[in-house]
C-alpha cells in the first residue's frame, strides 16, 4: 500500500529513518543521526504544506519511502529553522566537508546548470529530495512502480528535479524513469547530479 504520511506514526517514523541512515547514509541529514530524522526532519516532513512524505508497506513493513518539496527552493527554507541544530552537530563532529557544502547550499552557490535551462525555473519545480526501497527489496522493480504510481496521482503535467551522487541511482533516473541530466550541484566529495523530466 502506497500512502502520504500527514501524521506521526512513530514506527513508521522508525522504519524510514532506519532506510535513510542505510540507504541516503551520505546525506547531511543522516550524518547528524536518527534521533534529528525522527524527532525533526521527519515529523517537519508530515506536517509541512510544501513538504510530502509517502511510504510505501508491504506486509505491515516500510520497503520504500521518498520525500517530495512542492518546489525545490521550499526545502531549504522548510529548514532553515534548524540550521543551527545542523552547525552544532557538524562542528562538534568536526566534519569539514559536511560543513562546506551547508555553506554551498545556505548560499545558493551550489548549482551549475547546462546553458539553456534557469535555476529560477528549477528552483520553481518539486523535487523528489530523498528516496530509498530497503535492500532486500531492491531489483524488483518496486522503485519505478512507487515512484509512478506517485508521479501520476500527485504531479501530472510537471516538471520534477531529483539529485544523485552515484552511477547505480543515476542509471536509474536516466534509463528507467526517463529523466534527463541538466547539470549538477557542487558537494563535497562527490558532486550530484541534476536532473528532470516531466510527468
């Protein structure tokens, strides 16, 4: 069954935390821990207007989730409250490079786009932020089916963004859900990929 979450389930909250520390481990978010996913960006996921939340159960377990912003610019600002939560944690666990691309991103100096396309035009579309289906799952063509099953009844007719780091999820993107590369984010160490399609 394939739902948006709109209210605190603490299991649920549980299990999705436990996919992104396992699946979206070099993410800002998961190197500040679970206790931050569940009790901050989780529950601020369910209860923000810009923000959605869907799951995906199977047999009363969480096998995929994906968080979607309205538009691309609203996640940073859906956050910008815990920035200083974020700074603590980096600073006093001393990673440098998580810090730099915090700095990338607070700033707006992180996009480098292909000549024809606008970074207004992108920060205006939504944005499929995070997305994971648990490894034992995973070659079953379960991502493709939530993602579209997702796509069809939310987005129709939209343009959508979506980031990646690796081959394995851009292969993914380009070959299976059709999206197209437009450029790329500055990060450190790896930078991500752009990329979008419309629905």
């Amino acid at each position: 069954m394939i739902n948006e979450i709109r209210n605190f389930d603490f299991k649920i909250m549980n299990e999705v935390a436990n996919l992104i520390l396992l699946s979206n481990s070099n993410t800002i978010i998961a190197k500040i821990g679970k206790n931050f996913l569940i009790n901050f960006f989780l529950k601020k996921c369910i209860s923000s207007l810009k923000l959605k939340l869907f799951v995906y159960v199977q047999d009363d377990k969480v096998i995929a989730y994906a968080i979607i912003a309205n538009k691309q610019k609203f996640l940073n600002k859906e956050f910008a409250k815990f920035k200083l939560i974020i700074l603590k944690k980096i600073i006093f666990n001393l990673k440098i490079l998580q810090l730099i691309n915090l700095f990338l991103i607070v700033t707006n100096k992180d996009l480098i786009l292909k000549k024809k396309y606008n970074s207004y035009n992108i920060k205006e579309m939504p944005n499929l932020t995070y997305l994971a289906v648990s490894k034992e799952k995973r070659n079953q063509k379960i991502g493709r089916f939530f993602l579209e099953k997702i796509f069809n009844e939310n987005y129709k007719n939209k343009y959508l963004t979506v980031e990646t780091d690796n081959e394995l999820t851009l292969n993914f993107y380009v070959n299976y859900m059709k999206f197209q590369i437009i450029g790329h984010r500055r990060r450190f160490p790896k930078k991500l990929y752009l990329l979008f399609k419309k629905i």
